[in-house]
C-alpha cells in the first residue's frame, strides 16, 4: 500500500488540490446565490414579498 501511495503521491496531490478549488467555486456560487435574488428586476423592485428582501434591495443600489 505504502509503494501505491508513493508511485501515485503526485496524482493523488493534483487530484485534492483540483477538489478543494472545485468545492471553492461550488462554495462562492451558493453563497452569491443566496445573497441576491438573481433577478430583482422581475419584482419591480418592490422585493417587500421577495423572500430575499433584503439582500435584493441591496443588490439594486448596487446596481444603481
């Protein structure tokens, strides 16, 4: 096993480094997804029933 793990050492470091930048960009558009609707446009940016009311409200003065 040792000999496995020593022959394949570069394989098995590139493949986990890959992963965690893969989770990363998984991670970083989860949480952009959660912090704005997306679409603030399609309330007329009356987000009061938008369930992402107030990072909705946000996002629009940003974009502003």
């Amino acid at each position: 096993m040792l000999t496995w793990l020593a022959a394949n050492a570069a394989t098995i470091i590139i493949t986990a480094a890959l992963l965690v930048v893969v989770g990363l960009i998984v991670r970083g558009m989860l949480r952009g997804r959660i912090r704005t609707c997306g679409d603030c446009g399609s309330c007329g940016s009356a987000c009061g029933g938008c369930r992402f009311s107030g990072s909705c409200q946000a996002h629009e003065a940003g974009r502003k």
